[in-house]
C-alpha cells in the first residue's frame, strides 16, 4: 500500500519548493509530498486519487491565492478526503482570518511565514497533527483478518490484543459468507479457527498473543545487557515513568504483561485529564504516551512477564515467564490492578462469551440494538455504560449501594442522567449467568425485597473492585492485608519491616521494602486511583530512582 500523502498548495513557486523541500526532509520515509501552484489544478486531482484508494494525510494550503483563498480549497477537500488534516499558510496579517476560520470550517492550524527554523516552528506541529490522524485513520482495509466465532473467548483475547496496540484488522465472523469463503480457500477446518490471515498471505492457526507479537514486530527479549532501571508495567504510571527515565539519560526498560495503557488504556473517554478540554479516549493517551516515550529512547518488552525479582549486590535481576534474565540497577512497580472477578453462578463459563471484564471495546459494535448490562459504580463503569449506550438499546447499571454519589464522579452520573438508553439499578446484584453458547440471561436480586427477576441480557460487562498484580512478589516486598505495595513512611507500620530493610537510610517516598525496588500508581497502597495521580506518581518515581543510583 502507497504512503499516505501530504499535500501541498501555494502559488509562489519559491514557497512552494521551500516548504515541499523541508516537509520531503522531515517525512519522506513514511508520507509522499505532493505540491501544486494551483488550488484549481489540486481540486481537479483529488477525485483521481480518492478513485485509486489513495489517503491524503494532511492539507497544507497557502491562503492567497489568485483562484480562490486557502480557506475555501480547504473546506473543498472536505468531500474527498474528510478525515485529512488542514493547515492554513498565512502572512502576519493574514492571522485574524486564520483564526476565525479554525471555529467555522474546522481548521486543524495555522502557520504563520516565515516557519524557519523548522525543526521549531514546522515539524512539531505538523508531526503532531499527523499523529493525531494516524489515531482515527481507517484506510481501506489492506492487514490482518482475524476468522473466528463470535462467542469465543479465544477471539476475544486476540481483538482485544490487536486492539490495545493499534493494530488494525479485520474481524469476520466465521458464520457469514466472506468469512466462510476465506476458510473454504486457505483450508481451514473449525478446530483451526481463530485463525488470523495476514497481508502477506500467511496463516496462523489458533495463535497465541506471543505468536502474534512476533507478527506485528513487538521485541520480547532484551537487547542490552544492563539497565539503569527497569519498569514493570505499562499503565500511566509506568509510561509516565519510561518518558521521564529516558528524557533523563538512564537506559530505560518498560515490560508489559497484556497491552499498554493498562485499566485506563480501555477507557472509552476520559474527561477530566489536565490539557484536554474535550476529553481523550485511553487508548489515544496510551498512544500519544508510547510515542513520546519511544521519541527519547525507551526500549518496551511485550507480551512479556516478570515472574521473580532476585536481588545480588546492587543490580537485580528479572527473571521473565520464558525464564531469561534482565539485570537491573533498580525497578520501578507499576503493575496496576484487574477487576475482581465474580464468584456469581454462570459467570466463568461465560467469560468472554458474553461476559466481560472492563470495557472491552472492541465487543461494543456486536452490542447494536441489545440489552446490555454493565456491574459496577465507578467511573469505569460510568464511562464503559456511556459508550456502550451508543450501540446499545438498553444499558442497566447494577450497583449495591442505593446511588452512585459516593463512587462515580458528578459530571459522569450527570451525563448517565441525560441519557434515555441508560438505567440505574440500584441496590441490586447478580445470582446467576444463564445461556447456551453464550449469555442470554440474568438473575437479578433486590437486596431491599430479596426479589429475584430473570431478565433477558446479550452482554454483561464487569467493573468492580480492584485487585493489585502483586501474587509474583517476593516476600522481602511488604504488601498490606489487599495486596497492594506498601511504600515510603508507612513501611514503618508494619511489623516486619526492621527484618527486611537492609540500609541505614529510611525508605524513599515510593521506595518498598527492598532498597532500589519502588512502586507507583494503583498497585501502590495508599495511590489515589486516577490517571493524573498515576502518572505523577510514575514522574516522581524515577527521581527517586536517581537518588538510588547515586547511592550505588
């Protein structure tokens, strides 16, 4: 498939071979520079190119022009290619228009001539945008088939894998005709599927997450043979963590288990996160975290666990699930945290058939026009019913407690209020999952009556409580009664401490119980549970980590 293009319009010759010149510099790898004096001229080739499945990126247009101004060809393209990018080129006095026609034709930016130097008045803009439209955009399917049944919690794992790394892909259901035709071609029998397609023509049978790694490039093993720190974990505090360790020189490592992002990674919007007045989903944080930290040189292990911290001297040593080795000279704890899982009758034989913990995303599509039920009283699940409300005809919010104000923020129970899909049910809770190959019913309970009512239900998706990712720790790790990693001036609380502190310092503020092995975000005991808090905390974090390594 052909680069994304990028194009460009200014009747100056001069401008126009200077700004090609510099944009073909910065992104020749990745997009094509395309350049015309005439607004005319670049109308009258766009049909061609939408015609040919060609995806313009971004729109970069001067706006004076003899044929018509750059705000009218901009709003033009918006019939061929309306996800593209704009961006206005104007004089100094051109700015007030510029501004005024960002709020009425949906102008991404405005650069102002001359843009030199370009490495601080061009690139970062233009990379941002072009970031910001590599997150939505959905070209004509050319990349991973993903066949399999849609009751399968085989498929749903590797959706759902794809899915947390931006993988695009393609489900088909093995029930339809395409998907029938496809496993009719490549021979492949029930006991195969899923099975996933590849652009390149391969098939793999029944893959694991591993397997696929390997497919869509993701590193599993460690390239160097010593780190200055090592971070657990690739939620918004172990993210946070990697951007800062690596901003500040130390060779940094980041492994994650699953998918980034982590608990808020499947969040389908965030609104109350600092800097973004229109909320952002998870997946765009997790995203835009990624790349920035990739940008300063973090090295990112994935799928992959640590399984055993060993502690020899001053370096540690992570021994991970396929049993090599990663040496260290500290580490940093951000596993997070899972949903607890429902003991309720029914439910595991329905785990991801029908049953869901967290948002689970990428199921919400098959949800248009059911009943969906959703467990749980925090803003995960406030967020999750508010998504889902938009496939859904029904969405049921099931808590114990009699409202939601002790548990969910006020803008998220206001905007649940405003929506006619959605129903509250409180002081309730489930007593049994029922169904044949997948959910199709629930048990209801009253707690104020002691009533049960069985109802119809097509998906149930669960948001409660919070278990720490802490069962691998060693025992020189102080946890508290929940599992969760005590830190800093609280270890003094508790009862072992004094056998297990080795140093005549007291404890770091997020440094645990073995000196150079800090934890931050949810997984810590006392952490505040928000994406602004974790990341702080994994900010913090390698400061503390700098104060480690000059001891050692």
């Amino acid at each position: 498939m052909s680069n994304p293009i990028i194009f460009v319009i200014d009747d100056d010759q001069q401008v126009l071979r200077a700004i090609s010149r510099d944009l073909k510099t910065q992104y020749r790898d990745h997009y094509r520079v395309l350049s015309t004096a005439s607004a005319k001229e670049a109308l009258g080739s766009l049909l061609d190119l939408k015609n040919k499945g060609e995806t313009v990126a971004l729109f970069l247009s001067d706006q004076r022009m003899p044929e018509m101004d750059g705000v009218d060809f901009l709003c033009q393209t918006m019939q061929y290619f309306p996800n593209a990018k704009r961006v206005l080129l104007t004089a100094y006095a051109d700015t007030d228009a510029a501004i005024k026609a960002i709020n009425e034709v949906k102008l991404d930016y405005y650069l102002t001539k001359p843009w030199d130097p370009p490495e601080e008045k061009l690139y970062p803009v233009i990379t941002d945008l072009l970031e910001d439209w590599k997150g939505v955009y959905k070209p004509d399917f050319h990349g991973i088939k993903v066949v399999g049944y849609q009751y399968s919690p085989k498929s749903h794992d590797i959706k759902e894998f794809l899915s947390g790394y931006l993988v695009p892909y393609q489900w088909l259901d093995a029930n339809t005709e395409e998907a029938k035709s496809l496993i009719k071609l490549n021979n492949l029998e029930a006991k195969d599927l899923p099975a996933i397609i590849c652009a390149d023509g391969a098939v793999m049978k029944t893959p694991t997450v591993k397997d696929i790694a390997g497919k869509i490039g993701l590193t599993q093993s460690a390239k160097n043979e010593l780190y200055d720190v090592v971070i657990i974990g690739a939620g918004p505090a172990g993210l946070a963590a990697s951007v800062y360790g690596s901003s500040e020189g130390l060779k940094t490592l980041l492994i994650e288990k699953k998918v980034p992002g982590g608990q808020a990674g499947t969040s389908s919007r965030i609104e109350n996160y600092l800097g973004f007045p229109s909320g952002l989903s998870g997946a765009d944080l997790t995203r835009r975290a990624i790349t920035q930290s990739s940008r300063f040189g973090t090295e990112f292990l994935s799928p992959q666990a640590v399984k055993e911290i060993k502690t020899t001297g001053a370096y540690k040593t992570l021994v991970l699930d396929d049993d090599t080795e990663v040496i260290t000279k500290s580490v940093i704890i951000t596993t997070g945290v899972d949903y607890r899982q429902l003991t309720t009758k029914g439910i595991d034989k329905f785990t991801g058939a029908g049953i869901y913990y967290g948002a689970a995303m990428t199921e919400a599509a098959s949800c248009k026009d059911k009943h969906v039920y959703v467990v749980g009283g925090g803003n995960s699940a406030g967020q999750a019913a508010m998504y889902l409300s938009k496939f859904a005809k029904e969405v049921f919010i099931l808590i114990r407690k009699p409202s939601l104000n002790e548990t969910m923020s006020s803008y998220l129970i206001d905007q649940i209020g405003g929506q006619p899909n959605i129903k509250l049910m409180p002081c309730t809770e489930i007593t049994e999952a029922m169904g044949g190959e997948n959910l199709q019913q629930l048990s209801i309970k009253d707690l104020n009556t002691g009533e049960t009512n069985t109802v119809d239900a097509d998906a149930l998706y669960i948001f409660i409580g919070a278990k720490p990712y802490t069962e691998w720790l060693c025992n020189d790790i102080l946890v508290n009664n929940r599992g969760f990693i005590e830190t800093g001036r609280d270890l003094h609380l508790c009862p072992d401490f004094a056998k297990k502190w080795k140093n005549d310092r007291d404890p770091y503020l997020l440094e645990t119980s073995c000196p150079g092995i800090f934890a931050a975000g949810d997984v810590r005991a006392g952490a505040m549970n928000r994406v602004a808090s974790a990341v702080g905390e994994g900010s913090m974090a390698i400061s503390f980590v700098h104060k480690y390594l000059n001891e050692v």
